[in-house]
C-alpha cells in the first residue's frame, strides 16, 4: 500500500522536529537538497518516460506485463521521495529546491530502459557517498530507507535487462562532485529561485561506447571540455568503498586515454582521471567519472528466480515467476540464456556480456556541453 501524502508530510515534520538540520561547511540541509535534486531529475525522467511510451511500447520491447505496471511503481516511489525531501526540508525551515528543466537523451523504449538503470544506480551510489556526510542521525536514517529503495529500483531493472541484479558484494560510493558530474549533463536549465548547492562538475569523461567489459580488457575514453590535455601524471582509478583501484592508463594524446579494467570491479562501476595516484579526491581528480558497466564471463543475471518457490518463513508463500521481469524473445541485445518467452519466465537468464541496450547514450551526453548547475 502506498503512502499518503498526509503520512509523509507528518514523518517528514517528525523528522524535523526530532533533529534540527546541522549547519557546518556543507549542512544536512544542504544534503538534503541535493538528495532533492536527484529525486527531481528521477521523478522526472519517468514522468516524461511513461508519457512518451505506452504499454503496447513496452511489450512490443519485449518487457512483458507485469513490467510496465511494476515500473509505474517506480515512478510513484521517485514521487514520494520528492514530496518527503522537500516536506522534511520545509519542516526544518530550509527552502527546498524546484524542479529543473531536463533534457534526456532517450529517443525509444530501450534507450529509455538503459538510462533509467543507469539512473537507479547513480542514486545508490550518490546516497551511499552522502551517508558518512550527514550527522544527523535521524537525517541519516531517512537517507538510508530511500537507498534501499533506489537498490532495489535499481536490482529490478539490471535484471530486466539481462545485467547480474547484483553484480558484487558491495556498492560503489560517489561523493557529490561526482554524482553531480554525471548528473549535470541532463540539466538544461533551473529555477532563479533555487539556492545554489555547494557542488561543481568535474570535466566530463566518457566511454567510446557503452558495451559491456570484461576484466582485463582495454577501454577508450575521452575528457570532455574544461580537462588540461597538456597536465602530466594523470592517473586512473576505479572508485571502491574500499578505496581506489589504481588501473593501468595509456594516454593517446588530445584527452584520449585507454584504461585497462581491473580485477574486483563489476557491474555498475565508475572510472576517474587523477592527478598524482595517491588519492581520488575532489582536490585531485581531473574528470569524469565515467559510467562503465563490468560484467564477469559465467555470471548470471538471475533476476532473483533462484529459490523463488522457497517458503518465507513459516508461511506457504511463494514468488510466481510472472510478477519478474522477463524478455519475451531472444534478441542480440537481450544477454538471455532463454529462447522462448515460457523459457525466460521459467529459468534464470545468463549474463553472458552481451551488449547492452543503452547505445551511444553516454556517447550523446558527453559529446554536449555540461549544462547550467543548481546555480
């Protein structure tokens, strides 16, 4: 059952009510704001999504029904988030920041498909950054409940698409700079009105394509306006909760670089440049990061179905394979083991690195020039 508005905005004055926002170089209210921020731009990529695409779009996708209403619950919980950010910051006396003006480059249902994945795992990482800067416990709290939610928006829709729901253990972490790098490109424009954020956008670094990678294969990337071609000891790194994982680097002149992706890293994963090769920073990173999705050979993207037939706890409950996502044929682009509709309902697809549906979506984003920035 979904919540009310009204239940939302009482939690959201508890919420402030329990704890005032704490002020220091970069405040709670300030975090907030920028959770909003990401909330807005979600919310409204599947508002204008599931304007633009119906459901017969959908299925003739291959993305069977119950997908399409399973997705309009996505939409809904993005909302959610929205009305209880801005009703916790309204509260806690802050302003909280409007909705911009967006400009996604999706053109059709898969495109549309691969952005939102995306999108469900930039928000995991940005919350998880945003988790050790909130001290407020309560705030942190709040914070957290909306992460596991953007996880399992996000486990959904890798499955959907063929990609290991759960491509490792732990999940990698952005600080705001980064999401923001990533973020800003789909900003064209934002409210006079909106306070500016403490946040800045990194040069833009992007992959020549989007096709998945595996470990120890090259990839070509490219820094986009605002990076110092001519800087010396640029290094590259993937982000980790551990820390970075320095990767071997081969600049090809004019921006151009080839990184070799390293052992440890998979799924959703992010590549930055550097200067020096101590530390990933906001004092020293020079662009990106870039989105680079890392699958393993013999990996499965098991869309949850192993032990769906098991009891939850001491009830006879069991998961019909119909509420899961499934494709309804085999495609070059799917990645599924399946080769019937009846077979990608009954078994668990294999996530074989086969390409994915998402094109040249990044290809397009990097390409343009950062847009304006919550100014």
């Amino acid at each position: 059952m979904k919540v009310t508005n009204i239940a939302l905005a009482g939690a959201a004055l508890g919420l402030a009510n329990a704890t005032p926002i704490v002020k220091r170089g970069i405040s709670d209210a300030d975090i907030l704001n920028y959770a909003l921020t990401l909330e807005h731009l979600e919310a409204s990529f599947y508002e204008e999504g599931l304007k633009n695409y119906t459901q017969e779009d959908f299925v003739k996708a291959g993305m069977n029904d119950p997908f399409y209403a399973n997705l309009r619950e996505v939409a809904s919980d993005e909302k959610s988030h929205v009305e209880f950010l801005t009703s916790a910051l309204k509260a806690a006396g802050a302003s909280p920041v409007a909705a911009c003006t967006y400009n996604f480059p999706s053109t059709d249902v898969n495109s549309f498909l691969a952005l939102a994945s995306v999108l469900e795992g930039v928000g995991v990482s940005a919350y998880l950054g945003a988790a050790a800067s909130i001290m407020n416990d309560t705030y942190l709290t709040a914070a957290g409940s909306i992460l596991t939610v953007e996880a399992r928006h996000s486990a959904y829709l890798r499955a959907s698409l063929g990609e290991a729901p759960y491509a490792q253990a732990f999940d990698n972490p952005l600080d705001f700079n980064e999401v923001f790098t990533v973020a800003s490109p789909f900003i064209a424009s934002c409210p006079s009105s909106n306070g500016a954020l403490p946040v800045k956008a990194f040069p833009a670094l992007t992959m020549s394509n989007m096709d998945t990678v595996m470990t120890g294969t090259k990839v070509n990337l490219m820094a986009g306006t605002g990076f110092d071609a001519s800087a010396t000891d640029i290094n590259a790194a993937f982000i980790t909760v551990t820390g970075p994982v320095w990767v071997p680097l081969e600049s090809m002149g004019d921006g151009k670089f080839t990184v070799t992706v390293p052992k440890g890293v998979a799924g959703q994963s992010y590549v930055v440049l550097t200067k020096g090769n101590k530390t990933a920073t906001d004092d020293n990173i020079v662009a990106g990061p870039a989105i680079v999705e890392v699958g393993k050979k013999g990996a499965k993207g098991s869309m949850m179905g192993m032990g769906m037939g098991n009891r939850i706890g001491n009830k006879n409950m069991t998961m019909s394979s119909s509420a899961m996502p499934t494709r309804a044929s085999t495609s070059s682009m799917s990645g599924w083991s399946s080769t019937s509709a009846t077979a990608a309902a009954s078994s668990s697809p294999v996530f074989n690195g086969a390409k994915r549906i998402s094109g040249s979506i990044f290809g397009v984003v990097g390409a343009g020039v950062l847009a304006a920035a919550l100014m």
